[in-house]
C-alpha cells in the first residue's frame, strides 16, 4: 500500500526562490528513483503573510520512504537549504495535514468541512458495502466500513475540498 507523507517546512524571508528552485531539483531528482510514486509542492497562497511550504510526497512502500530520506542526496538537498529554512521540518499525518499551518482556519470551519466530507462518504461507504458484510460479527464490519471512509476522507475527499473551499477557509 502507498505512503504519503506531509512536510511542512517555514522559509525565511526573502529565501522563498532559492528554496522553490532547491525544491524543484529535489523533485527532478526523486522522481527518478523508482520506489517514488509522486511529488507535490503547495506554496503559501499570493498576498499571505505565511512562509509555509508543504511538500506531499507518495512512495511505493515504508522501505522506499526510508530509503528515500535517508539517501545521500535527501541529506546534501537538507543542509543546502538550511540556512533557508527557520523551522524544522514536521511530518503530518491524517486529517492533521490538510489543515495545520500557520494562517489554520478557524475550528468551526474545520469541523463542518470534516462533516460535509464525512457525511455522505459514510452513508455511500455504508450503503455499498454493509450488505457485503452483513455476516461478519458487528465489530468486524463496522472497523472495515471506518477503514474505507478514512480511506476515502484522507486520500480523496478532504484533499479535493480543501482545495475547492481554500479561499473560504482562509
């Protein structure tokens, strides 16, 4: 099964070129490896005061991951843009990374997008597939029932939304 993970690294002022043009190489770079799916970079909006950028990468396995972070071109694109960078870089997981940075919308916001996703994810998720597993013990088909929706809401539904409603989470 695919991992995807989530950085989110904070850039100086003033460095954001030099660390998108890095960026970019590292991307030329890493696509080339076979054990990495794809590359996706999501820069601060134009007119934000953040200097957040995020970087979703998707590998084949954990091993590819691994391999990936630690090779020697991770770890010579790392010190080269460290004097570019303020913060560290901080993995994310789950719904956790469609809505942490540094302009976060406001909580209501989050949970009623959460609940516009989840809603009708989990009444299509239940109505497909609850006869399928009507036979199976009741906690049973209930975790495979969640496990496809944060299937659904994490790697399909919440990416799409989030980026449909940007402007008005901001």
């Amino acid at each position: 099964m695919p991992i995807h993970v989530a950085i989110i690294r904070k850039v100086r002022s003033g460095c954001e070129r030099a660390f998108e043009e890095s960026l970019r190489e590292l991307f030329k770079d890493s696509l080339a490896r076979e054990g990495v799916l794809g590359v996706h970079l999501i820069s601060p909006p134009q007119g934000s005061s953040t200097r957040e950028y995020g970087v979703l990468r998707t590998f084949i396995n954990e091993r590819e991951r691994d391999d990936f972070y630690g090779s020697e071109r991770f770890g010579q694109w790392q010190q080269q843009v460290a004097a570019l960078t303020e913060a560290d870089r901080r993995e994310l997981h789950g719904l956790e990374a469609w809505f942490s940075n540094a302009d976060s919308p406001p909580r209501w916001k989050m949970a009623l997008l959460t609940w516009l996703a989840l809603w009708p994810i989990s009444a299509l998720v239940a109505i497909s597939f609850g006869p399928v597993f009507e036979n199976l013990p009741a906690l049973v088909s209930s975790a495979i029932i969640a496990a496809a929706i944060v299937f659904c809401l994490t790697w399909i539904v919440m990416p799409a939304l989030v980026q449909l409603v940007h402007s008005w989470l901001r």
